[in-house]
C-alpha cells in the first residue's frame, strides 16, 4: 500500500528525518511511536505531502508521490488527521464531513453557480454518506451544531468522519487519542479495528502505548529522526533498544 | 547623463531613501512587538509635520518640533490604548482593517483640520534657494538635515534596543511574548511604547522633510505603501536591512526620473513590492528561516 | 433540510424582488422619482460588495484593490466606445474589428467621422480583460497571505490609479465623458430599445437593470456557497491545511473566487460608467477598495445577504450626500466600531444571541 525509501529531510542544518525506510501492507495498521521530537509528525508531513522530502521516495499504491501537492495526494485516496484538530470554524459536523466528499464529487463553479438538476443528485448524495458517516462515529446527534463548539473527543471524530469521507485507501491518524481519557482512547481503539475491518489500512503516531500494542499489527520506531526498530508489537516491548530510549525519556520527564 | 546630475539624484535618492527608512523601521518597531503591521504609519509622519507648522505659529521652530514630536507620540500611545490594548488575541485579518480604519480617520480629521492645501514648514537654515556646493553639485542645506537627524535617528534607536534595559525588553518581548511575560515585564506597557517610539520617530521624520517634500493631509498612504516596500525589502523586522532597502529604493525612484514620467513614480515602488513579495517575501536582507517562523 | 434551505433562498429573494418593485412603486406615487438615480448606482455598487463577500468572508482572502478591477472594467469600456478609430481605419486589425460587427461609425457633434467599439463589444472585452488581469495577479498574490497579502491587493489597485491618472487614454485627471448607453436589447416592435444609460426618460428602465442584475448575481452566488465549492472556500478559511489535506486544490479555488470576484466587479463598473456616461480616477482610489472591504466587514463578512443590505443602505446614503464631508470618515469608523466591537458584523449581533441563547437551552 505505502513504501517509504530512505526517506530524508533536513531543515537548514538539521536532519530532521533521516534514511527512514518502511512498508505498510495492505489492510493492516502500522503504528509509528518515538519520543518526543523523534520526527514522527515530521514523517507525516512527508507521506502527506505537507513537506518535501529532501531525498528519497514514497511510494502509495505502486505510484511516487513525493512532490505532489497534499490535494493531490489526498485524491489519491490518503486522508489524514491533525495532532491539533484542525475543524473549520463556522461550519457544523454535517457540513465539515460534506466537504470531506470534496474529491470524490465534481460541482465545480459553474454548476455550483446554477444549481443544475445534475448537482442536485450529488449534493444529495453528498449529504447522505456524510450523515452515514456520522452515524458511523456515533455523533450524528450533533450534526446541525457548529463543530468547533463540540466537546473535545467529538471534534476528534468529526475530523476522523471528514477524513473517512474522502474515501481513503490509506487513512494517517496522527495521535488519534491525544487529550482523551482512558473510556475514549479505548473507544478510538476499537474505531480504528472497525476502519481497518472496512478494507482501509491505517498509519498510525501515537503516544499512548496501551493503544498501540492493542490495535497495531506492526511497529515502527523513530528516535531523532532514525528508524531504530520495527516489528510486531510483542518483540516490541521486548526489544532493549526501545526500552532504553523509553526508559531514558521517563527519566527526563521524571527530572523536570 | 552628466556627472553633475547623476550626484544630484543620488543625494535626493539618499535624502528619500532615509525617509523611507524611517516609515520603515516604524513599521518594524510595532511588528516586533505585536506582530501588527500598522498601516496608519504614514499618518504619523503626516501629523508631525502638520502640528509643527501649525505650532510654528506661536513658537519658535525648534520648540514646536520637539512639540509636534511629542503630541504625535502621545497620540499613538492614545491610539494604541483606545483601540489596540483591550482585543484579546484578534486576528490578522482584524488588525490590518483596524489599521487601515485608523488611517482614513486620522486623514479625514487631518483634513478637516488643516484642510486640503499643501503646507510645508520653512527650511531650517536660509531658504529654498539656499545651496551648499559640493564640487559641481549644488545641495540644499536640508538634505542634510534630513539625512543627518535619520542617521542620527536610526543610530539612536539601535542603541535603545541594544543598551538600555527598555529597550532590551523590548527586544525580549518580540523574540518571545510568554517568555517575557513570565520574565515579570509588562508586555502591555511594551506594546504602547513601541507605538509611542514609531509615532514619535515617524513624526520626527515629517518634520524634517516637511520644507523639501511639503506636506497634506493625504500623504501618509503613499509613504505608507513605501515604507512598507522597504521594511519587506530589508526583511521586516530588521533595522539595518531597512536603511539599506531605503536607500535602494530613493535612489532607484530618484534616477527613473529619467526614464519614467514623474506620475508612475509610484507604481515603481509599488512594482518593486509585488516582485519582491512574489520572489522572495522574506525580504532580500532577511534570511528565510527566520521568516518561515513567523506566521502570517 | 436541504430543500428548506432552497426554498427560504428563492423566498428571500421573491422578497428582495417585490421590495424593489414596491420602491419604485413608491417613488412614483409620491413623486420623489429622483431617488432612482442613486438606488440604481447603489445597486452596482453592491453588486461588487457582494462578489467581494465570496473573497472575503467566505474564501478569508484579503482585497484591497477591487477599486481596481471596477475601474478595468469602467475604464477600457468607455474609451473603447469613446476614442475615435478612424485614423487607423485602414489597420487589418480595425478593419477585421468592423467587419465582424464590434464596431460602430457615426458622427460626432460637429459632424466629424466617428469610428468606435461597439458598446456591446467594449462591455464584453472590458470584462474578459479585468477577469485575465485578475488570473494573471491572482497566481502569485493569492500565494500571499495577511498583511502580504493586504499590501499586495492595495499596490495593484494604486498601480490602476495611477495609471487611469497618468495616461492621456484614460483622460488623466478628468476621467472619460460623454460614454454612450449599452444597448441591452435591440428595439422590438412597439417596444423601445433597452439601454444603459444616464437618459432621463429611461430612468425607471434602468433601476430595474441594475436591480434585476443584483438579483441574478445575488442568485447565483448564493447557490455557489450553498454548493461544493462554497463549502471547500469556507474550509480554506478555516483552515487551507486542513482543507488541501482532504483533497481541496486550495490555490485553484482562491485563484477561481478571486477572478470571479473581478467579474462582478468589471461588470459592476461597466454598466455604472455607461449609466452615468462617464468614469473618473476617483473610482479607482484606495478609498474606494476600502469602502468596500468596510462594506463587507459591516455586513458581518461571511453573510452575502447583509454586505447586501449593509452595501445598498450604506451607499445609498453616501450618494445622497447625507455624510456631507465627512463621507470617507464615516467608513473609516465603521471599519474600525464593526472590527472591534461587532467582528461578525452587525447584523449578527442580535440574531447570533438568539441563536446560541437557543442552543444551549436546546442542549439542556
């Protein structure tokens, strides 16, 4: 589904991702953790196509799409969350998952512009698998409220339900359970398996590790900006490197 | 062209280059501290030279410099407090309509008040047709007072920031709100202080240009869109880069005199923005690490 | 929901229609006629507002040159139907011209051999030149964001200033005069021609083509952001991240509002200079593109049918000269009371109270 080669980037002086080379197989979901720093958001950008990578290439779906515009990747079938939810401001659920359908449907000015009887099936169609999705998440309730103004974990499935509604190939969660209690975080757990079960794979950052060793089914992990380790999540927790780089991290964080 | 005019253009390049550089450290000034471009710069520098004329009336010109100085520096703290202080993180998009509300209504009382007649003040030593010789060229006493009060301007407010503890919180302040927040210095009272620095050297400057460039209630927008040419030229946010940029562009308006008829003069500054704005936004002084930090 | 939302649009607009009819109407039977003169420039005026809305308020783009484009538009067509060709009448190019029907030949006032565009002709050319000028600034300003952005629009609507001031084609100082009416419709039986222009007999004819077109342009942008691409515009103002992460081709979609923002308002200056049979560089000052951002903030920015109102009332009183000299003061304070105290704009002040007031009791 995604191949990473050698992926590099440098900002000024500073590598910031380094040589990093992974795959992620169709249908599964493939975990990215690291310390803070460690170039996980950074790598996302890269995929994503937010930042160009300085060498290397990534592969989605047999294509490289390094240098393509995030829109194009994007119609390309990856969609992606935000680690600060990015909502548009003054638009309700219903309308900022609408617009998710924004590459799956063709309305363009001119159409839009006079409301064709051709626009008026698709718009119709539009509304009814956003709502579907919405329901899928479980906030369709709250379809007519203005989304920034939801509670935090359900602002993070309208992002999730916007992304899914671009129907993704490859969806990219970037910590899909930050800021959320322990019922939530199980809950976004159990979200993921079900977005997987529905033939989508998933890339994965996250910081919470019950999480990931529940749900991944394989891990990668960075430490600035270098892929020290990746396997299953069992030889994971098993492997010294990590647990050194984890443990080292505890005590800084111990410290301050 | 002959030598003589050739010098001739490049000290009237000079003397409008350091009035450029002046709108556009103003503009700095504030942006540091907010990150606000205020677009009612230009007014500032207008109102300077319309209080003095209007003070120079009653009391000797000096005085009613230093005056006019004043008044327009207490207006920008006004300014600030009415209308800045109080807004709780507003956007970009709200700062630049405030601004620019701002600046229509100082023209508009500026020309209820003096009208729409062209004033200048008198030249400081002799008159219009005084001139000092240099050689072949003949140049007008104030042209170097002009340049000599910027110089002395531009020198002055860099040791500000570099050595007085004002000044250097100041400097905390833009390279870092919270932490100089948390360093106890009144990041409020900094702000106000920055609009009372960009009022009052603004005004400083339209004074002594006043005699040479005149003055009318409508001049600010065009200094306004020049100064801001050279505060992007040099990068905006640094001094120095501004003086150069300044500089740049006096001279480079100054000699398309020849080429271009006087009435595109502008659209050669304006032109010199788009190009720079498209090709290199960070300014060609200004490196662009630094403004890919900073967000728009 | 959705058709709810269709039918209040159509209702609204029903509304708008028979206000219009109702006020003229009314300036009939109580002989105040004169009124029309500046409720149809009003309508023009707003016509451009309205176009600027979808920039500004929907798209979150910044511009402060629309003055401009107006003045593109106003501006080429009345010298196109004003300079007289027939010196260069031989040119292939003028002949090619004439000979496919975009020029007309007349006489002068003192008999002289006229040679010029066809009103028709120059209105379409003014417009598709404003709508090429906006694509080729738009590529690299809309790349730009705040106060680059702000500074970029403001240079480019100086740059027309200056040039509408400076070249002798566009009458310097003194504008263009003595521009012919735009033949809207050609005269059918009984029936008289339908034309744009300052004539006083055509007085009502006029209102109704300004406000007819206001109408339709109302419409249709209307439908726009209740569309697709509205949706994808206010998702770049939310967040352009965001909005190219989910496949929005965010440069194409500002680029695409911007150039039809520069229509409306070619459009809007074409028909207003063929109205008042004439255009002066005052259309294409700063002042004016800040009139108009001051318009559209008032109008509560993202809300098409109060930069209408806002834009209407507003410049219907400014034309009326009920702000005397301080006019340009008078906008500039409302920029600065609507964007500290109401940033949403008035309007919406009440109604959004009432909104959230219900919503939270709704949640309870």
């Amino acid at each position: 589904m995604l191949e990473l080669k050698s992926v590099h980037k440098k900002f000024g002086g500073l590598q910031a991702v380094g040589d990093v080379s992974f795959s992620v197989p169709a249908g599964s979901i493939k975990a990215v953790i690291g310390p803070n720093g460690a170039g996980k958001t950074t790598l996302f950008n890269l995929i994503a196509g937010n930042l160009n990578l300085s060498s290397g290439k990534v592969i989605f779906q047999g294509r490289e799409i390094q240098g393509l515009k995030p829109h194009q990747v994007a119609a390309l079938g990856m969609a992606r969350t935000f680690q600060n939810i990015k909502l548009f401001h003054g638009m309700t659920a219903l309308e900022s998952v609408m617009v998710g359908r924004h590459v799956r449907s063709r309305a363009g000015f001119i159409a839009g512009m006079f409301h064709s009887p051709a626009t008026w099936k698709e718009e119709k169609e539009i509304r009814d698998k956003s709502m579907q999705l919405l329901e899928l998440l479980g906030i369709a309730e709250f379809a007519d409220t203005e989304a920034t103004s939801l509670a935090f974990g359900q602002q993070r499935a309208v992002e999730m339900a916007r992304a899914l509604a671009t129907e993704p190939k490859l969806l990219l969660l970037d910590e899909p359970a930050a800021g959320l209690n322990i019922y939530e975080t199980a809950e976004v757990g159990r979200l993921i398996t079900r977005i997987r079960d529905m033939g989508i794979t998933v890339l994965l950052v996250e910081h919470d590790m019950s999480l990931v060793m529940d749900i991944s089914d394989e891990i990668v992990v960075l430490s600035f900006g270098q892929k020290i380790a990746e396997d299953v999540p069992l030889s994971i927790q098993q492997n010294p490197e990590v647990i050194k780089i984890y443990l080292g991290e505890d005590e800084e964080e111990a410290v301050v | 062209m002959t030598s003589t005019l050739f010098l001739q253009y490049l000290f009237a390049g000079i003397t409008y280059g350091f009035i450029y550089a002046i709108v556009a450290i103003g503009f700095n000034i504030i942006y540091n501290t907010t990150g606000i471009i205020n677009f009612a710069q230009g007014e500032f520098v207008m109102l300077g030279g319309m209080i003095s004329i209007t003070l120079l009336q009653v009391v000797p010109l000096p005085v009613a410099i230093a005056l006019a100085v004043l008044i327009t520096m207490l207006l920008g703290a006004l300014i600030e407090i009415v209308f800045i202080r109080w807004l709780d993180s507003p956007s970009v998009l709200r700062m630049i309509i405030i601004t620019i509300g701002l600046s229509i209504l100082i023209r508009e009382v500026a020309r209820h008040i003096w009208g729409e007649s062209i004033r200048s003040l008198p030249y400081f030593v002799g008159n219009e047709i005084t001139t000092i010789t240099i050689g072949s060229v003949r140049i007008s006493p104030q042209v170097f007072w002009v340049i000599g009060v910027c110089g002395v301007m531009v020198l002055g407010l860099s040791l500000f920031f570099k050595i007085t503890p004002i000044g250097r919180e100041m400097r905390a302040c833009s390279s870092n709100r919270t932490a100089a927040i948390l360093c106890g210095i009144n990041t409020r009272n900094m702000v106000t202080l920055s609009f009372m620095l960009s009022a009052g050297i603004g005004a400083l400057a339209g004074c002594v240009m006043s005699p040479i460039t005149y003055t009318q209630y409508d001049s600010g927008t065009s200094l306004a869109v020049k100064g801001f040419t050279v505060a992007i030229l040099g990068g905006l946010g640094n001094s120095m880069g501004a003086v150069a940029a300044g500089l740049l562009l006096g001279i480079l308006e100054a000699y398309s005199v020849a080429v271009v008829p006087l009435a595109f003069q502008d659209a050669i500054s304006i032109t010199i923005l788009l190009i720079i704005l498209f090709v290199r936004p960070h300014g060609i002084f200004g490196s662009s690490a630094a403004a890919r930090l900073k967000e728009f | 929901m959705n058709m709810k939302i269709k039918e209040s649009k159509l209702l609204k607009i029903g509304l708008l229609v028979i206000l219009v009819i109702c006020t003229q109407l009314l300036t009939k039977i109580t002989d105040t006629q004169f009124y029309l003169t500046q409720l149809t420039m009003s309508a023009y005026y707003a016509l451009l507002v309205i176009g600027l809305t979808v920039v500004m308020g929907y798209a979150g783009q910044i511009s402060l040159g629309h003055a401009g484009f107006f003045a593109i538009g106003g501006y080429l067509s009345a010298a196109l139907t004003t300079h007289n060709l027939i010196a260069l009448q031989a040119h292939p190019l003028v002949k090619g011209l004439g000979s496919v029907g975009m020029l007309v030949s007349g006489q002068d006032l003192y008999g002289e051999q006229l040679l010029v565009f066809a009103p028709w002709a120059a209105c379409i050319l003014a417009v598709l030149t404003a709508a090429g000028i906006a694509f080729v600034l738009g590529i690299p300003v809309l790349k730009l964001k705040g106060h680059y952005l702000a500074m970029a629009t403001l240079g480019f609507g100086i740059i027309i200033f200056r040039i509408g001031l400076a070249s002798e084609y566009f009458g310097e100082a003194d504008g263009i005069s003595e521009v012919p009416g735009l033949t809207l419709l050609p005269a059918l039986g009984p029936l008289g021609s339908l034309s744009v222009s300052g004539d006083f007999g055509l007085r009502v004819e006029n209102y109704y083509v300004a406000w007819g077109l206001l109408c339709v342009g109302l419409w249709l942008l209307l439908n726009l952001i209740d569309s697709r691409v509205g949706r994808a515009l206010r998702a770049i103002h939310g967040s352009e991240e965001a909005a190219e992460a989910i496949g929005v081709d965010t440069a194409r979609f500002k680029l695409n509002v911007f150039v039809l923002s520069a229509v409306y308002a070619a459009i809007a200056g074409v028909f207003l200079t063929h109205y008042n049979g004439g255009i002066g560089p005052s259309e294409a000052s700063v002042m004016k593109s800040v009139r108009y951002v001051a318009l559209v903030a008032v109008g509560g920015m993202a809300n098409i049918w109060g930069t209408l109102i806002m834009g209407v009332g507003l410049t219907f009183l400014s034309l009326r000269g009920v702000f005397g000299s301080y006019d340009d003061a008078v906008f500039g304070s409302i920029l600065i009371l609507v964007m500290l105290f109401a940033p949403d704009g008035i309007l919406s002040l009440n109604v959004k109270a009432l909104f959230i007031s219900k919503r939270t009791t709704d949640g309870h």
